[in-house]
C-alpha cells in the first residue's frame, strides 16, 4: 500500500508545528497508521546537524548542505520505509521551506535549491502540502524571546513572500495557503477537511 506525505510549511510563528500535532493525534484517533517528523531533525544525525545549525553562524551554501544532508537521513531512516508501509506521514517543514528560506532568502540560485532538494528525497515530493499564512506582525510575537538566526524582520518578509510564489507557481502539486491568523480550532478544522478529502 503507497503512503501518503502531508507537510506543513510556514515562517515561524505561523502555528504548523500545532498543527501538525493536531493532525498526527486526529489520524491515530481515527484508526490511520500515521507518522510525525519535523525537518531538520527526527534522526540522530539530523538532530546533530540541527544543533550545529542553530549553533554557528553559517554561509548560506554550507547552512544549505546542512539541511540537505539532514533531510536525507530522516527521508532514508523514516519517511519513505513509512511510506512503503502505507502510514500517513506528516512532516513539520519539507523541500519548501528550503527553497524559501535558503533559495529566496538567502539568495542561492533555485536551480541549486532544486536539484538538491531532489537528490534529498530520492525525488519524493508531498502529496499534500499546507502553507499556514500569518502576517509579521503576529508571526513574531508568537515566537517572542525564542527568536533565532532566521527571524530577522526583513528576512522573514522575503521568506512569507517565497512562499506565496511557491503556492502559485506548482500548479502540478496539491498546495494549499491556509490564513493561520485564527484560532487554532478553526485552522485545524480547515486542515482536516481537506485531508479527510484527500485520504
């Protein structure tokens, strides 16, 4: 039986994280085989290389190789054997982010971002994917004194802008902007619709 890969993207602060616990903990609840992972981490070397992340300041083709690198370990080690045995898998952030945060954001070519991207996950995209929108102004308040390296204002705002070309760019793919400006109930309830849809 062929899995079934939702991700959820969104600066910080858009609340995907909350969600995508929501999403796990339904699908158990309602009898799905499901996985949850966060990317980077998940693995013990991706959790390494996601501490060596935040740790050093990084030029944006080594910080981009990091997260490439970590990504292979939890798509190796975790997302495609669940996949083979048919789980739902959600993973907390995927290739998008990195195209937003290091292609957009940090300015590497997307040629670069792509192909990378690809040799990651062996060439599994998502079937599903869920961009949770928030403005700035509520997306840092959210993360408050937890502010890391990638929340700079004007980085953000190049990021939140990625993502939106993203969205309208892969028409081939099931990619949907959801305004997480709500409550968490209410996006949640939105989520949910659309995967119940889908599966």
């Amino acid at each position: 039986m062929k899995g079934f890969l939702i991700t959820l993207e969104g600066i910080d602060g858009s609340g995907k994280t909350t969600q995508a616990n929501l999403l796990y903990e339904y699908l158990r609840s309602k009898g799905h085989k499901a996985s949850l992972y966060r990317d980077p981490g998940s693995t013990p070397l991706a959790e390494k290389i996601r501490e060596l992340i935040m740790s050093f300041s990084l030029d944006p083709i080594t910080e981009l190789l990091l997260f490439e690198t970590a990504r292979s370990s939890l798509v190796w080690e975790k997302i495609l054997p669940d996949l083979q045995k048919g789980n739902v898998v959600i993973v907390d952030r995927f290739i998008d982010s990195t195209v937003a945060y290091q292609g957009y954001g940090r300015e590497i070519n997307l040629g670069t971002v792509n192909v990378l991207n690809h040799i990651a996950t062996r060439g599994r995209k998502p079937d599903l994917t869920f961009i949770l929108h928030v403005p700035l102004e509520v997306a840092l308040s959210r993360i408050g004194k937890d502010k890391t390296k990638f929340e700079d204002k004007d980085f953000l705002r190049k990021v939140r802008d990625a993502y939106f070309l993203i969205q309208s760019s892969e028409k081939e793919r099931q990619i949907y902007l959801i305004d997480a400006n709500r409550e968490k109930e209410e996006v949640f309830k939105e989520i949910v619709k659309i995967v119940e849809s889908r599966l």
